[in-house]
C-alpha cells in the first residue's frame, strides 16, 4: 500500500533495485542539523578557528546523518530481499527513515533478521568512524567523527526500544509470533507496547517541558509519532486479521444496478444516486461494460448543463488493473483500491461482470466481524 511518506518525497536514487526517496521533511532537520552543529557544536568541540569551517562540518555532518540513515534502512531491506520480499522504496524523513516492503516476514526468524539488521548496522558504522576518528588530527575532522560514532550509536540503541513499529518491537513480534505462532496477535502485542512507551515518552516530555528540561519538546513530537505508527500497525494487524481467508466472493455486491451511457446526468441523479445512495455505479453500453460515474463526476458538471449532458461523456473508462476474480483475497482487493485510489472495483468472471466489491463494503465487513 502506499504510505503517506510517499506524498511531498522525491526519488533521489535507486541502490540495488531499490529507489530512495527523500520527504521535504528531511530539509528541515538537515538545515537544523547543520546549523547547530555549525553554531553551538563544532565551535565548542573545536574552537578559535574560522567560521567557515565550522559550517563545512556542519553540512558534511548533516550528510552523513543522511548516509547513516540510509545505510540503516537498506540493511534492512537487504535482508528482506533475501526473503524474497520486495521492496517498493525507502524513505527518508525528519525522524529517520522507513523502508515500505510489499508483504509479511514468511516467518519468525526472517522477522527477527530483518529487524536487527538495522540496529546491527548502526553500530557497525558507529564502530567505523570511532576507527577512522583515530587517523586523523584535524580538530573539526575529530570533532565531526566523535559526533558520528554517537550519532550511530544512539540510532541503534534507539532503534531498539520495545514496541512496534521500532526494530526493537519487530524483535518482540517475532518473539511472540515463535511463542504462539500468530502472527496477527503478536503484532497487537507488540503494537500495545509501542503505544504505552510513546504515551510514556509524551507525558515525560510534558513533565521535562514544565521543569526546563533541554529537548522536551522532541520528546513529545517523538512520542506522539511513535503513538501514532503504532495504532497504525495495530489497526492494520485487526484489518488482516479480519480479512484473513476471505474472498471477493463472501463480501462482493452481486445485484449490480447499471446505468446505461445514454442516460442524462439529470436523470441519473434522481432515479440512480438519489433513490439508492450510492457513490458510484458501472455504466454499459449496449450491454458491454465500459467504466464508472462518481458523485465526484457528476458534481464537476453545472446543474444546468445536467439535461443535455449524457453519462458517456463524463463516463470513468475501465481499465483492465481495476478488476478483480470472486476468488481474490478481499486484502488484495482493498490494497488494489488503496493503490489505486478507487472506491470500487470491477468483479469478472470469463469476461463477464458478476459483481461489485466497494470500500464502504469491506469497511462494513471489518466494522461488523472484527475485534
């Protein structure tokens, strides 16, 4: 499914087959990045020496934050392919990074791997610049590889915090999930521990914020992310929980009301939208199927112009990707439409319309059957 990192990001590279994408978040922490360590970091670390240089460091700093990120997320990504799960991207954004894989780790163990991965990388780094920290003599070089060994250091120990969806809170799905062997109830698990340890990240924040502690205000926003990633993934969890063996077939409309092409907008409005409060129908010419009509559609198009205008001029054409089989995963159907942005999708059986499978019906389906 597509992420809402995906929006306002730009593809900057692919490595290995995979892009990277920046979101225009990741501008404002590079520019704060760089200049507080130009202005308050590399003048103390390394001081008396000339402006300039400090502002160099900053932003090669501020670079290399970007390559420590990225290098994170791609070890994770590395190793899921390895499981044979593709990767669509990895994102960079102002808390770090996220890497959006299509599909679940075939097992426990691969959960495990791909979730230390991150971390195990990190520290690597971390190892590396402490390594070339002890070649070089430059104060600002000294100053810059210090805070890159912290720097890694810190986003692999942070990583490891308990609660999904952090590398440490894959840890403990896989753990459950090897425990109980399920998978949906281990990620719930794990997704509760996120949200208890970002509630505690909020209200400790709150509390530094009234007794002057430097940073509580990070802690907050930190807090309320991480909160909100982890009702994410447990709603997500409970959606493929609930939607686990179900086919297009248990949930599709199979009594499809069709509007013919040459109905005007009029009275399509009145005898079709008003009488059956849908949001869209098919429309067939001549008895053949050739797209949808919207209420998006029809509010595009002036009153006054809806007698003399026909549905097939402002008709949706159907395209071959928007359909699905009665014997779908309804998951996959949901995913298509996501992807897709469509509410509604086109169920054929050897060439011929059987039925209709909607968003509005799989959120019933889920609201009604699940947890």
């Amino acid at each position: 499914m597509d992420t809402a990192l995906d929006h306002g990001s730009w593809k900057i590279a692919t490595i290995m087959g995979i892009p990277i994408r920046v979101h225009f978040s990741w501008l404002l922490i590079f520019g704060l990045i760089t200049w507080s360590l130009s202005t308050l970091y590399f003048p103390k670390a390394a001081p008396r020496l000339p402006e300039l240089s400090y502002w160099v460091g900053g932003s090669i700093a501020a670079l290399l934050l970007f390559v420590s990120v990225a290098f994170h997320e791609l070890s994770h990504s590395l190793v899921a392919l390895k499981y044979r799960l593709p990767i669509v991207n990895i994102t960079l954004f102002i808390f770090g990074g996220v890497s959006q894989m299509k599909g679940e780790p075939p097992n426990p163990k691969a959960e495990l791997l791909i979730a230390i991965a991150g971390p195990f990388s990190s520290f690597i780094l971390a190892l590396f610049f402490f390594f070339i920290n002890g070649f070089v003599a430059d104060p600002v070089a000294t100053a810059l590889f210090s805070y890159l060994v912290q720097l890694n250091f810190v986003l692999g120990v942070f990583n490891l915090i308990p609660g999904f969806p952090m590398d440490g809170g894959r840890v403990v799905r896989a753990l459950l999930w090897r425990k109980t062997n399920d998978f949906f109830y281990a990620t719930r698990r794990a997704s509760r521990y996120g949200q208890n340890i970002a509630l505690f990240f909020i209200i400790f924040g709150l509390l530094s914020l009234f007794a002057g502690f430097p940073g509580a205000l990070w802690l907050m926003i930190i807090g309320w992310f991480l909160h909100t990633a982890a009702h994410a993934s447990y709603q997500q969890a409970s959606i493929q929980e609930t939607l686990s063996g179900i086919k297009v077939k248990d949930i599709m409309v199979r009594d499809v009301v069709i509007i013919p092409s040459g109905e005007s907008v009029e009275r399509v409005v009145n005898e079709y939208f008003l009488r059956y409060g849908y949001g869209g129908f098919p429309v067939a010419d001549g008895g053949n199927f050739i797209g949808f009509v919207t209420l998006k559609d029809i509010k595009n198009i002036a009153k006054e112009q809806w007698r003399d205008t026909r549905v097939s001029q402002i008709v949706m054409p159907h395209q071959k990707r928007w359909e699905v089989s009665m014997d779908d995963d309804a998951l996959k159907a949901l995913e298509l439409m996501i992807n897709e942005d469509k509410g509604r999708l086109v169920v054929r059986e050897k060439e011929k319309v059987v039925g209709l499978i909607t968003r509005n019906g799989i959120t019933s389906y889920i609201q009604i059957m699940g947890r």
